[in-house]
C-alpha cells in the first residue's frame, strides 16, 4: 500500500487550510451505511475492498458524492454470489451492480494483469480517478498523485494518454467534460493525446457519446468544451456539421460569428438539456442558406433548415423521439418576428404553432439567442412584453386548439347532418379561428349559432 509521507500530509494541510481540499477522515462517517455493508460483506469473504473514483475525487473537492462506486479483488462470479440476497444486475464486463433503495452502487473486480489495487489504479483515465480510500485504515492511496492535480486544477491522464484512451476512446470526451464540469485545465501531454488520436472517437457506440454531450452541456459554460474539441479534432469526429459555421461572419445583427453565436446561446441559456441542445443545434444550418445579397448576408429559412438538420444529428446520436420532437419543435419556430402590434388572436396562434407545453421554452430560448447576438437588440426587450401576453392568455386559459372548442366533431354532424371525415374537421378548424380572434364566442350557444346561421 502506498500511504502519505510526512512532507505530503504537511501540503494536504495546507490545501486543507485554503479550503481546497478536505482529509478524507472527515467524510468517513458521511459512507452510506449500504457502502460500508458492501465492504464488510467483502473483506467478511477474504477479499480485499476500497471506495475508488469518483467519490474519493469529489470528497476532496467538497462536492456532493452521488456516485459511489467499490473495486475489489473477488472476480463477478464472486460478488454475485457474496450479494445473493441483493438486488442486483450485470451489464457491464467484471462489474456488478447493486441497488439498494432506487440507488446503483457498482462493484467491479480490480482491472489489469495483474488484479490488484495498484494495477486497477494504472488503468484508470484520469490522476484525478486514479484514487481509492481505505475506511479500515483511513486512508487514501493515491499512486499518480491525484490530490496534487486537483490541488493545481488538472486534468491529467494516467501515465501514457494515448494508451489510456486506446483502452477506451470515449476517456476522449470525459477528460474535456471534466475539465470543464471543474473548470480545470488539461495538461499539455494529455492535450496532445487527445489530438493525436482524436479519430479513435469515431469507434464509441453513439449511445455513449450522447451521454457525455448531454453532461457538457449542462456544466457552466460548455464553450469551453466545444472550443477545446475544435482545437484537438474531436468536434469532426461526431458533429462535423457545428464547424460549417467556424469563422463564417454573419450581417449587421450579429456581432459574432455562426460557431462564436452558438456557443454564446448555448452558454447563455438556463441549463436544462432541452434548451442547451436547441441552443447548440438552432442555426445548425445557417451555414448551408448563407447567401450574399445586395452584399449583405442572409440565411433564409434557415430555422427549418435547421430543424431537419437537428433532427437528422438527433438520431445520429440515438436520442429518443421526445426529445428529438421538442427539440426540432424550438428550432422550427424560434424566429418569432413579436412587435407591439400584434394582436391577442396573434399571440394565441403562436401559443397554438408551439403548444402550450413549450411556448415558455421557446421564449426562454429565444431571449438567450438575441443576447447572444453581442449587440444591443430591442428585440430582447420585445421577448419580455411577449411573454407577459403569452402568460396572460395561458392564466385565463384562453382557447387556443380545436379541442379547446365548446363544441367537438359529434355537435357538428348533429347541426350539418355530415358524415365523419375532413369536412367535420374543416369547419373545426374554422371555428377553431373565429375564437382565435373572438374568444368570448367559445361557448355552446354561440358556436352553434354559427354552425346553423352560416353554412360552413
């Protein structure tokens, strides 16, 4: 075992001291009590058991472990039989995974030739990762200097980068997620690590690269993240399209370029993943409608463009249909055009275009796109007014869809003696307008009135 030496612990205090890092004795009695019954029920069956990763790396960061994760010497087969009377399920090779109470808590055999701590320990991606805890001993083992590296706010592989991400090539995108979920930098051999075999991205199922865009662009600022993929080539690897709007200047309204615009909205916008992923994908296809008129710039329908554009990259990347729709949805409709003039029959018909359920989002959205135009834009303090008449309507529920209507498709046979079909749905959808623009008109009386008094 490789334990503190006396100059190491008088550093750990001193970073203690600045409120960087944290002794690991303070945060023993905060392991979940289902942990420490995984590691007594292991070393009970003569087999060696630490707390690595994740959860030794964010104790010292004073971050909320939500992850706790066990190595041990006991082989799968083992620790399936150890845990018989745990719920539990193996997907993943030499790993199981327990659950106790909802919760997952996975239990893998140590990695390597060798199978042991200090080889397990080798293999992992980043010094950061590379430490365990002993609760029996209170102690961290940390062979490649990881607390050192938070210390400095570093990324750093273990040993040699590139055989770390050949193990797997998707440590390519964890090492840049971390980097900025930490907002640490990456050292420069790992830099060159991974740049160097940037391609090997292109081998990791789509499924699990989705997994790790989705975690950058929930972290602080994701442009940090997509800068530093175009700087190393993995941006070509899975979204080559985002880089057909790099260095592409756009008109008088936009103060940045198309890629510059993006990462702006995508950092100004709330972090939710519907909105960071409408904001990373809205003007996806500016680049493919760019045309010089009259020598200025125009992207004509590039919304729609884009929208099918998203949707095409959205499947690529296996997202589910939900997500794609309401995605696609915001893209579509995100050039709003509002101005003072509208009237409340306007404002319905665009809550009734987006839907109700989304006409918030979109709003959200489209005020962090006009903030990232880098000029100052009447057209932001617009969004504000319209959101105001927008909420207004939805608080007094006003009818915005044919099923909104006082009167369904049966009431419009039984007054036009029509047979189902589209001529019901017609004179629906005419309805429908005239209470658009006349809601007070949405009760029985009136629309039946209507039915009798015009032949629609």
């Amino acid at each position: 075992m490789i334990t503190f030496c006396v100059g190491f612990c008088q550093m750990l205090k001193f970073m203690a001291g600045q409120g960087i890092l944290i002794s690991m004795s303070i945060i023993t009695p905060n392991i979940p009590e289902f942990v420490i019954f995984i590691l007594n029920r292991l070393r009970s069956a003569d087999h060696q058991a630490y707390i690595v990763g994740g959860a030794v790396r964010d104790a010292f960061l004073k971050r909320t472990i939500t992850d706790w994760d066990v190595a041990t010497s006991a082989p799968r087969d083992k620790i399936r039989a150890i845990f018989w009377d745990t719920k539990q399920f193996a997907l993943k090779h030499d790993t199981v995974t327990l659950v106790h109470k909802d919760h997952h808590f996975e239990v893998t055999t140590f990695r390597g030739e060798e199978k042991g701590l200090l080889s397990d320990l080798s293999h992992r991606d980043f010094t950061i990762n590379a430490m365990a805890f002993d609760s029996d001993n209170d102690r961290v083992i940390d062979p490649y200097d990881g607390r050192l590296d938070i210390y400095k706010r570093m990324i750093k592989a273990v040993g040699d980068p590139e055989a770390r991400f050949r193990e797997d090539p998707l440590r390519l995108l964890r090492g840049i997620r971390f980097a900025t979920e930490l907002r640490f930098r990456i050292d420069e051999r790992t830099i060159r690590g991974l740049g160097s075999i940037a391609s090997l991205l292109s081998s990791v199922a789509p499924e699990r690269i989705r997994e790790e865009l989705m975690k950058i662009l929930i972290a602080p600022r994701p442009s940090r993240a997509f800068n530093i993929m175009v700087r190393t080539g993995l941006l070509k690897e899975f979204l080559p399209e985002l880089l057909e709007g790099y260095l592409k200047r756009q008109n008088r309204y936009h103060r940045y370029t198309i890629f510059k615009h993006i990462l702006e909205t995508v950092d100004h916008v709330r972090p939710e993943p519907i909105l960071r992923l409408t904001a990373l994908l809205h003007d996806i296809a500016k680049p493919r409608t760019r045309i010089k008129r009259e020598g200025k710039w125009s992207f004509y329908g590039h919304e729609k463009e884009s929208a099918l554009l998203a949707e095409e990259i959205l499947n690529r990347l296996r997202f589910s249909n939900e997500v794609i729709k309401k995605v696609t949805n915001l893209i579509q409709h995100h050039m709003i055009g509002y101005d003072s003039g509208w009237s409340d029959g306007a404002v319905r018909r665009l809550i009734r275009r987006v839907g109700a359920e989304q006409i918030n989002d979109l709003l959200v959205f489209r005020r962090a796109d006009l903030l990232a135009h880098g000029l100052t834009d009447q057209k932001f303090e617009l969004t504000s007014e319209l959101e105001m008449r927008v909420n207004e309507q939805i608080r007094h529920k006003a009818p915005i869809r044919r099923q909104d209507l006082a009167v369904d498709g049966n009431v419009v046979m039984e007054i036009t003696g029509l047979s189902p079909g589209s001529e019901v749905r017609r004179i629906l959808t005419h309805l429908n307008e005239k209470v658009l623009d006349h809601p007070e008109l949405n009760n029985r009386e009136d629309l039946v009135a209507l039915l009798r008094r015009h032949r629609l």
